[in-house]
C-alpha cells in the first residue's frame, strides 16, 4: 500500500477558507486568479489544436477564472470570443482586473453562446447558492446537446458543489478543471456525472491550507484506511483472526446469509458461522464447507453464542426475515461487545420502531442501507436538499453509527463527523446479493479488530474494486472470488 495521504474533499465554504488562507500567507489574490486561468488554458491546449472557442464569464471569482483562460488561448493563437454574463464595468476586484487585461472580442451572452468548437463554461462556481435563472438557465438547458465541447471551470456551472446536486438546471461538461483539491459534488451523483473528467490543478495554495481548513470528508481508498488494515501476525491462528456470526433466514432463505459468510471468510475472518434456524440446517450444510454452522431459531439462542467472547462480530438482514423475530435478534446481539453490522431485513424491522435501534446505537454498529431502506429509517433526511453527503452524516449521528448509504457514490458517515465518499464502484454491482457480500466483508473486518469507520470504508472499496476486477458478467458469487487478488493488488 502506498504512503500517500488520504484525499480530502474540500466543500465550497472550505475551499473558500484555503483561498483566504493563502492570501494571508502571501500569495495575492490575483496571482490565485491569473494561475487558474493559465492552468484551464493548459489543459485545453493539451487536448485541442487551436480552434474557435467560446468563454462564458460570470460576474464573480469563476468569471475572473474566464477573462484568463480567454486572454491565454488568444495569447496562444486561438480564436477566442467572451460571452459574458457581468457586464466588464460591472465587476469588482480581481475579476475586473482580468477583464481589462483581455483585449480580444467580447460581449453579453446570447443564443449563439454554444456555436463554437470549444466553449468554457466559467459562469459559476461550486459556491452558487440559487438556482440558474435567465439566459444563463437557458444556456445550462442546451448545454447536455453539445457537453463533449464544453470545459467548465470548478464545477459545471448551475451544480452545487458540496452536495453535487443540480441547482435548477446545470451544465454538462466532458472536461473540468478545479483546484487544490476537488469538492465533494465531483464524486457524488448526479455531480460525477454532470462533470466528465475531473483534472486537479495545483495554482499555489500551500498545503499547509488543508491543515488549517481541518476538512473531515475525503475520497474512499487505501489511504484513508490502510494503516487501520488488518496485518497477519508471524504467529497468528484462526482465532487471533475474530470469528464472524451471520444470522441465517428459514429454509427458503438462506442464500443472502451464506454470501454475507462468504464474504467474512474471504475478507480474512478467521472463523465464520452461520447462526441457523434448524429448519435451515439441512440447506445451509449442503452448500457450506469451511464456513461453519449452528443452530439458531431464536434471540435467546444469539445471545447464547454470543456469549462466547471470541464470536467478536455479527452480521443481521440478509435473507433473515422481517419482523418481531429480526428485531429481538438485532437487540441481542447490540447488548454484546461484539462488532454488528445491520444491512437489508434487519434494517426493514427496525423502521417501524426506529428509536430502539436509536437507543443501542454503539461504537462497532454499521448500517448498510440503499436509499429506500435510509429514507425509512430516517424519514425526509434524502428529501431535505441537503444532498446525501448530510443526510448520510444526520443518520449516523442520528443512529450513533457507522452508515454506509449505498449506491453508485456509496457515503460512509462516522457518528463524529467524518465521511467518505467512494467512486471506484461498477454499474455491474447492481446484481442480487451484492450487497449482502459487503455487509460480510465489513463485518470479517471487524472481527479482525479495525474500527468501524476504516473497517466499511475498505470493505466498501475493496467491494468494488473486486467487482471491476471480474468486469461484466459479474453475480455475487464472483465477488468474494475476486477479494485474494484485490488484496494481493494492495
């Protein structure tokens, strides 16, 4: 595993704070200003031979960015044209200057402020707090028509950038260019995909910005977790690795249980059993061999086998049934020391008395839900408009938890504040029992000792990292088939 820091995300108010910072260290405002625009002019040379390009500029700090970008590429022989939406005698402070500075045509955004074969889209930045309004709106509606010739500048404009979500209508772009760090609406739906590819530029904000600003969302990998990863001691056996419990459904239903297991097993579980109802026994035995089994048909009988200290961690939901039955079994296992990750059934049971599970709520508790299962759990945090990043935070706050919100931007929100936000997953994880097999691999991690936290942070991108590793065709089967190599890779 490299040695590189974790990446931190930075929100629109932070990046704001980095900006002040540097000046105060030093660096003038303007030369902030003048080096993204030479940076934006860069990429686009590197990628386009010169061609006629459009330059759209707001009225603020992102229209300044424009009048760079636009006076660098005519310096460089491009045929060039501002189309702005402050007027050159409306703007203040450094976004003035840099209108003064360029000395090529220009004028008010119009109709035809899409025709050109490159158009940068400098309007607005990751700061705007209203929706698009005028021709700007109009302007972002058109824009999905012709987004392979569009290069925004921070994020497309009309996009939040702390919550990536649109705000009104919002530009496509193929390409853009930020700086220092990137926000978190370039990894968080519909942002990532509003964005294309994201570059980074580095225009002289000191690093030492990023420990003043202290952010507390980064970019899920291996820096953020690695030094928290399980390492196989010299002398290390089976029960110095944990052992995993996963609670089994009745004899229909018992698929979900044995991925989770397998998942716990693969990930480096020492041990795993599957606790099952002796209905289930006979099915659970045909398919099982190094994952063991026992007898499980109620709560009492969890707390049984929990009793033995070295069973350090618990998986509850998958293919386990809703109701009564699932809830006194989450109890249970939330009045033990052990590790429990609740995912699927376990989460439905709880929706109706959602304050149970509120008041167990404990260090080693991981919540694994989709979308629908949050939205019940945590009715209106999803529809508050604070983007999924704050919901996800709420809810683990909430539930004095660990929160893996899944999706194609799976956040995990620790209860203290931190967060992550994880890209690395397929479009083929969207296949039955996916999630089943990440809510065992989470668990085989804390079985192993890691903290919660860092334990479904990696467990969610080495989830998807086995996934791309297999690529199309992918069923859950394959992924704990995958998770060697992934390991291997790292």
């Amino acid at each position: 595993m490299t040695s590189a820091p974790p990446e931190a995300l930075l929100t629109a108010a932070e990046m704001a704070r980095a900006d002040a910072f540097a000046v105060q260290a030093g660096i003038p405002s303007l030369t902030l200003m003048e080096n993204a625009g030479a940076a934006i002019a860069e990429e686009i040379a590197r990628r386009f031979t010169p061609r006629p390009a459009i330059v759209l500029t707001g009225p603020g700090k992102n229209g300044g960015d424009g009048w760079v970008v636009a006076r660098r590429l005519k310096k460089k022989g491009w045929k060039v044209r501002v189309d702005w939406l402050g007027a050159p005698d409306t703007l203040k402070g450094d976004a003035a200057e840099m209108a003064r500075r360029y000395d090529g045509p220009a004028g008010p955004i119009s109709p035809d402020s899409l025709n050109a074969e490159v158009i940068v889209d400098a309007l607005f930045g990751a700061g705007l707090d209203r929706p698009l309004e005028g021709e700007a709106e109009r302007l972002a509606r058109a824009a999905p028509a012709v987004r392979e010739r569009i290069v925004a500048v921070d994020v497309p404009s009309g996009l939040d950038g702390t919550t990536g979500e649109p705000r009104g209508s919002a530009f496509a772009a193929a390409l853009t260019l930020t700086f220092f760090r990137r926000k978190p609406g370039h990894l968080l739906m519909p942002g990532r995909a509003l964005c294309g590819e994201v570059v980074v530029r580095d225009i002289g904000i000191p690093d030492a910005a990023l420990e003043a600003v202290a952010p507390t969302q980064w970019a899920n990998g291996p820096a953020l977790w690695r030094a928290a990863f399980p390492k196989l001691a010299v002398d290390a056996h089976k029960y110095t690795r944990g052992h995993t419990l996963v609670v089994s459904g009745d004899q229909t239903h018992t698929g979900a249980a044995r991925l989770a297991a397998r998942g716990a097993l693969r990930i480096g579980s020492g041990l795993v059993t599957v606790a099952s109802p002796a209905d289930a026994l006979s099915v659970n035995a045909a398919h099982l061999t190094a994952i063991m089994l026992a007898k499980c048909d109620r709560a009492a009988d969890l707390s049984m086998l929990l009793e033995d200290a070295r069973k350090n961690a618990v998986v509850i939901g998958p293919g386990s049934g809703t109701g009564a039955a699932t809830r006194a079994n989450v109890e249970a296992a939330l009045k033990t020391k052990a590790g429990v990750v609740l995912d699927a059934d376990a989460l439905t049971s709880l929706a109706s008395t959602p304050d149970v599970l509120f008041a167990l709520g404990r260090e080693g508790l991981v919540l694994t839900p989709h979308a629908g299962e949050f939205e019940r759990l945590f009715p209106g945090l999803l529809a508050s408009g604070q983007g999924r990043l704050a919901a996800a935070r709420a809810g683990a706050k909430r539930a004095n938890a660990v929160l893996v919100l899944k999706g194609a931007d799976t956040v995990i929100a620790a209860a203290d504040g931190r967060a992550a936000i994880n890209e690395n997953a397929p479009p083929t994880l969207a296949t039955a029992g996916a999630g089943d097999v990440l809510s065992g691999m989470i668990a085989g991690l804390l079985a192993q000792g890691m903290p919660a936290f860092e334990a479904a942070c990696a467990a969610v991108w080495l989830h998807g990292a086995a996934a791309a590793a297999f690529g199309p065709g992918l069923i859950a089967e394959d992924l704990p088939e995958q998770v060697p190599m992934v390991l291997q890779d790292i």
